[in-house]
C-alpha cells in the first residue's frame, strides 16, 4: 500500500515544478534580461568591469593624411586648392581605464583613459617620413582668435606675425602631424607671454599635431564619470560628466549624452537610435538605426551615420545648441568644433566630405567621396548590445579664410581637409563565442522549460493513475469471482442436445390468469 505522506510529497513537487517550468518558459525573455542586466551592472571586482577597465577588443586606426600639392598659389582665388591622400597610416591602440573611483551615492564611476598607439608597419601603406605639406594650422588659429582682442593686443600680436609667422604653409614628416608633434618657434614665444598678461596666447601643450599628444596620456581624453546601471539599467555606459562637469566649455548650453563607448540601454530596439560622446570633438554624435544583419552567425543591428547627423542646426534643430556665441554656422555636413580645438577654426565631416553639402567637395581639387569607404558603421548585438564591429570614420578640416593684414589676406575661403581617422573595432574570436551561446541557452531553456512541464504533469498525475488503475483492476477481478466456470465450459452447457427444442417460461405469480 502506498502511503498517503509519499502521494502528498510527489504530487506537491510534481505541482511546483509544472508550475515554475510554464512560468519560466512563459516569462523566458525577462528573465533572461533580469540576468544579462545583473550580470552586465559595473561593480568594483567583477568580470564584466575587468573587461571594461582593459577591454580585448582589437582596434585598428588608419590614419590618412591630405598633401596640399599646390600651395604655391595659395593667394590666387582663381586656383583651387588641390590635395593628394597619404595612407594609410595604420596604428593599433591599446586601451585602459586608470584611476578608477566608484561613487554609490549616485551610481557612476569615474576613471581616466589612456590609450597607447603603436605603429604597423605591415599595414600601412605610407611612412611616418613622407613629407606632408598643409596649411599653417597655427597662424590661422591665431587670426581667427585676434579679432576678437582689444585692439593694442591685436596690434602687438600682427607686428609679432610679422616677424614669426610669414610661412602660409607647413611641411613636416607626417610623423610629426600624427603623434609625434613638433614646435615652431611662434610657439616657443608664446610659451614666454605669462598667461595673466595674454590669456588668449594659452596653449597647454609644448608641441602641435593632429594626434598630439595623445599616445600615452591621460590628459587629451579628460576625466570621465559614467553611469554603473545600478539605480537605472537604461542609463548603463551613459557619460555623467566629462572634466568634473556635466555640460562642455564649448557648449555650455548643450548637456552631455551618448555612450561613453562600451555600452547601450538593452535590449536594443529597432528604429531607435543610438549616440555616443566623443571627447575628440568634445560632443554627442548620433548614429541612426539603418537595418539587421548577421555577423558571422549573429544577428546584429547595424547603425549608420547619416547626413542629419552632421547637419547644421537650421537642418537639425538637435544640433543647435552646438553652435551658439561666436560660433560660425556653415552648410551642412561640417560640424564647428572650434571651441574643442582651443579656437582655431577646425571643423569635423565625413571623411571626403561624405553626405555632406556638394559645396564643399566642389571647393577643392582631389576629394572622392565613397559610401564603402568613409560611411561610419556600427554592429551591435541587440540582447547584449555587445560591440560586433565599428567601423568609424571621421575627418578634420581647417577653415582659411581671407584677413586683412594676414598672409592670406588674398586667398579664397575654403575649408582645407587635413586628416581623416578610421577607427575598425571587431569583436575578438572568444568573446563571438560567448555570444553565439545566446541564442543556444535560449534553445536550452525553452526545451528544458517544456521537459519541466511534462515531467511535472507526470508526478502530479502518477499516482493517482497508478490507483484509479488498481481499482478498475480490482472491480473486474470482483466481477470474474461471481462465476468460477470456465468461457469453454459455459459454452458447452448452452450448446447441449438436451436444450435444443427447449424454451424458456418465466413462472405464473400468484393470482394471475394463464394467457
């Protein structure tokens, strides 16, 4: 006899069992999104801040330098500016978090990057010793800061021109342009002037270069304050503050937003678009949704960087506060980051002018915009929001313009294309690995899910079968008890002669008449 305790217990776990197996597989995405976000929240000593701090990613910068191949007719407005591309300049970066502080009375971290770039050989096509000749990036920041001054400090500073800044152009090893840096001598005296006298001569740096001096500091990317994700998962990656504030000396009116880089609010959506916040040009850049794909066996959301993402405030009213005070508003495709770039008028496009106004490609000799190859891409993994691949392109152009008393008081207004970066981020092999275990675990738990279910229903419904099956047992054992013969011997007395012929009448009651 099967005790009652043993059906009670069986039935009690095949009922919790059924009961959380149809929950888990009812409610399988959030709580693989209750997991993933636990998981994925920046905590002091877990593995997912490891990889943060010093990710494995392998990123590749190509960098690609323009040659002014005419500057020789510099003052003839009739001429245009002719340019040849030098590149690419490959440099693979090394990046790290240091001086990591977490602050829990409201949920960030703060850190300082520092990035190391170290030169490759084999995929380059260019030197670091090729010549490149541009404009004089230091007069035209100082021309285009001098108007500005009183008029005795611009009168001391033409006649100091005068003497130091003759040359319209400089030729340096593109080295020199990149990482390395170098002085002029305008620069040595600047450093001369105490900075209370002429606070609009301060320059922080002893050497000039497009990627100076980023190789190796801390100082060029600022420091940084990001949302751990604790209080709110949306918030995850988000930049806080950059330089212990939360709006840019560059626009104060514009509050910082956009990923610091490694993380999205997950899962992603379609249609919704993503940003990031670029120290290099001291802003939020938005990158807009485009279409899926799959990336060698994972489907990933691929973002594209757009014309509206690089156009004026009149075009994008998103872009506005980006320009205010003396800021110069251009046609679109070209972002003012003057006030990023200590003053001088450097603007940033897509590489060759991509998607930008025909005006500016039409104003230079030697520009070739190419959608494969100067369009900023993004892969992402939706679950996750995990980095598949980037592919991030950028250029930075220099605006001449004609002044009176200058050394390009004759030359037409035109924006000078100097460099242009494309940043290639992949995702590595192990961590691919890890996330084509996704949809895996995904396949496991629904069928696990479904196993769960069956097996409960079996424990809950075990016993009871097993009794109302010994009891219809027992009822026909009952039944056959009531007769011992045999199917043959009960057959043989209805087939006897002797009841052949013999037919049976029920007996007369009492009373009643025969028929």
């Amino acid at each position: 006899m099967i005790g009652k305790q043993r059906i009670l217990r069986t039935g009690v776990a095949g009922l919790l069992l059924f009961t959380c197996s149809l929950c888990a597989t009812l409610y399988l995405e959030r709580i693989e999104q209750w997991v993933l976000e636990g998981f994925m929240v920046l905590r002091p000593n877990s593995l997912i801040t490891d990889l943060w701090e010093s990710p494995s990613m392998d990123t590749a910068v190509d960098l690609y330098m323009f040659n002014w191949t005419n500057s020789e007719h510099l003052n003839d407005p009739t001429v245009k500016p002719r340019f040849e591309e030098f590149g690419p300049y490959r440099f693979k970066e090394k990046m790290q978090k240091l001086n990591v502080v977490w602050h829990d009375e409201n949920s960030t971290v703060s850190y300082m990057r520092r990035s190391r770039f170290d030169f490759d050989e084999a995929g380059s096509a260019g030197r670091p010793t090729d010549p490149i000749v541009a404009p004089n990036l230091l007069i035209v920041g100082i021309y285009q800061k001098m108007w500005s001054w009183s008029p005795m400090l611009r009168t001391l500073m033409l006649m100091t021109l005068n003497l130091y800044g003759k040359e319209t152009t400089m030729v340096r090893p593109a080295g020199d342009w990149m990482f390395d840096g170098f002085d002029t001598p305008l620069l040595k005296m600047s450093k001369m002037v105490p900075t209370n006298l002429m606070p609009e001569l301060n320059f922080p740096y002893e050497k000039i270069g497009y990627a100076y001096p980023r190789n190796g500091s801390m100082e060029i990317y600022g420091h940084h304050n990001v949302y751990t994700g604790r209080q709110d998962f949306s918030k995850l990656g988000q930049i806080a503050r950059w330089r212990y504030n939360n709006v840019t000396a560059s626009s104060p009116r514009c509050r910082l937003k956009g990923s610091a880089g490694e993380f999205h609010p997950i899962p992603l959506e379609k249609g919704r678009n993503i940003s990031y916040f670029l120290p290099d040009i001291c802003r939020e850049l938005e990158v807009d949704y485009h279409s899926t794909t799959v990336f060698e066996g994972v489907e990933g959301y691929v973002y594209k960087g757009t014309a509206r993402n690089m156009a004026n405030g009149t075009d994008n009213p998103q872009n506005s506060c980006y320009c205010q005070d003396n800021c110069q508003e251009v046609r679109s495709g070209l972002l003012n980051i003057s006030s990023c770039w200590y003053g001088a008028p450097v603007f940033a496009s897509y590489p060759h002018f991509h998607q930008a106004d025909p005006y500016y490609v039409e104003q230079v000799d030697g520009m070739k915009p190419d959608k494969d190859r100067h369009e900023l891409v993004v892969i992402l993994e939706p679950k996750t929001g995990m980095i598949l691949e980037i592919k991030a392109r950028i250029m930075a152009s220099l605006l001449v313009e004609p002044r009176p008393s200058g050394i390009y008081r004759k030359s037409r207004r035109t924006f000078f294309p100097l460099i242009w970066a494309d940043y290639h981020v992949r995702i590595t092999p192990d961590l691919l690995t890890y996330v084509k275990l996704i949809p895996i675990m995904e396949s496991l738990g629904k069928v696990c899910g479904c196993l769960g279910i069956a097996l409960g229903l079996v424990m809950m419904l075990w016993y009871p079968r097993q009794m109302l099956w010994k009891k219809l047992l027992m009822q026909k054992i009952e039944i056959n008890a009531l007769d011992t013969r045999t199917p043959e011997q009960i057959k043989g007395v209805e087939e006897s002669p002797l009841l052949i012929g013999v037919q049976y009448v029920p007996p007369i009651k009492e009373g009643a008449s025969p028929s």
